[in-house]
C-alpha cells in the first residue's frame, strides 16, 4: 500500500498492465481500492485515465494529485453511493465511452477530454446522500446558497471550481493559455450541472435534435457533430457531447453487474 501522495510514487504504480484494466468491462474498483489504499484510488484512477487518453501532459502532476487527494478528502464515506468510489466509476465509464468506435472522429481535443474526465472525477463531491427535493422542502443551507434548480449539483459544481482556484491545487499545466483555461473551467462548471437528472430529458431532447439538424444517423456523418460555424456554436456543441456523455455514464455506472457496481 502507498504511503503518500508523492507524484512519482503513484505515476510509477500506474503501470501499462494496470492501465489496460482500466479499460476492461470486468475491471472491479473495490479490489483495486484494497490494493491501492482507499485513499489513493480516486488520485490513480484519475490519473491513469489522464494518461489513457494522453492528456497527463496538460496538468503537473504533484498538484493534480494533490487536487484529487482534496477532492477524495471531501466525498463522505458515510455516503452508501454518492462517494469516491462512484466518481472514479464514473469516470471510467465516460473514459469507456470517449474510447467507443467512432468517437475520436467527433472531433473533440485533448482539452475536452481532459475537462470530461476531471468532470466525472468530481461530479459528486460533497454529496451528503439526500436528493434536492429534500433540501428543497427542508430550506437547507444548501438549498438556500444553491436555489431550487439543481441544489447539490450546484454544489458539486462550485466546490470542484472553488478548488481548482486555490493555488496549491491549480493543476493545469504551463502550455495551457488564458483562454484554454477559463473555457476548461466553464466546460466543468456546465458539465457537473447537467448531471442533475431533472435535466435528462431536455438534454438527450437537445442531443436529438442536434443530430437530426447535423444530419448524423447510425454512426454517420460523426465528423460533422461540433458545429464551427463560430466559437459560441463550436463550444454549444462540445458541451452538449460532454453534458451526454458524462449524464450516460453517471447513469450506466450502476448498471454494472452488481460485484462490480455494489
Ligand atoms: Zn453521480
């Protein structure tokens, strides 16, 4: 078991046999996380996914562990579900899905895939195991900080922002510009609120039509999904991909047979 949150002595655990479990439909997490350490599973998980989709090279590595270690310290154990162990599920799955055939052709880049992961990672952070209507009916402080449009996302939302704003935790690598990054934060942002499930339908409704409009049906015409007619259509399009996606794997994470899913 690992001692610390050392870069190197984690980076050098994730080896290419263990990043190709990742990938794999049978890959149990709890196991991993006996082997690894609780504490260090969500850290690994993310990172070795960073380095599956050759994005590692965007963050410095000792502050984007010791980010998840953060965002670790702040999912509750006490939570059944909503905790560490179904981010990184989560995360797996939308790593799963960005890999499905096809995908690559869509025309997202490296910055997308790694606002998507970080995403998952964190989608859940601090979710103390209510629903929003409880808060809602209860006028919670959490209710009443957020408002009564998707309470706990809101939270999810703004504490992982809150965190990527402190400057021991600020991951995002040098060759990353302004821009890069206040479009990377906002991607987080929109995409960690569009896992409010009352939203489901009006974003697969979106998706649909999306297609339709791009004239996509059975895996054809991928290529033409980001519209870049301009900079607001062409970031439009690429949060609606990364809002379905990261919604698809937050649901199709229990849906795993249940030794894997618990
Ligand atoms: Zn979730």
């Amino acid at each position: 078991m690992l001692d610390d949150d050392n870069a190197r002595e984690m980076e050098a655990q994730l080896t290419p046999a263990v990043l190709a479990s990742f990938q794999k439909n049978d890959f149990n997490l709890f196991t991993f996380s006996q082997q690894v350490g609780r504490k260090h599973q969500l850290s690994m998980v993310g990172y070795g996914l960073l380095k599956i989709h050759n994005v590692h090279h965007l963050v410095n590595p000792q502050k984007f562990f010791d980010f998840m270690r953060a965002v670790h310290n702040r999912y509750s154990r006490e939570v059944a579900y909503h905790n560490d162990l179904h981010g990184s599920q989560c995360a797996l799955q939308v790593s799963q899905l960005l890999n499905q055939r096809g995908m690559n052709g869509i025309g997202l880049n490296e910055y997308d895939h790694l606002a998507l992961l970080v995403s998952a990672l964190c989608h859940d952070i601090g979710h103390d195991g209510f629903t929003n209507a409880f808060h809602k009916n209860l006028q919670t402080p959490r209710f009443l900080t957020f408002g009564d449009v998707a309470v706990q996302e809101g939270y999810h939302a703004a504490t992982t922002i809150f965190l990527i704003e402190q400057r021991e935790y600020d991951f995002f690598g040098l060759p990353m510009t302004r821009t890069a990054r206040r479009l990377m934060k906002k991607r987080i942002l929109c995409s960690i609120l569009d896992t409010d499930m009352a939203c489901s339908k009006q974003l697969f409704s979106d998706l649909q039509s999306h297609l339709e409009k791009r004239g996509i049906k059975d895996g054809a015409n991928f290529f033409n999904f980001i519209d870049r007619t301009n900079s607001d259509t062409q970031e439009r399009s690429k949060q609606l991909i990364s809002s379905a996606l990261l919604n698809a794997a937050d649901v199709g994470a229990c849906l795993k047979p249940f030794d894997l899913s618990q």
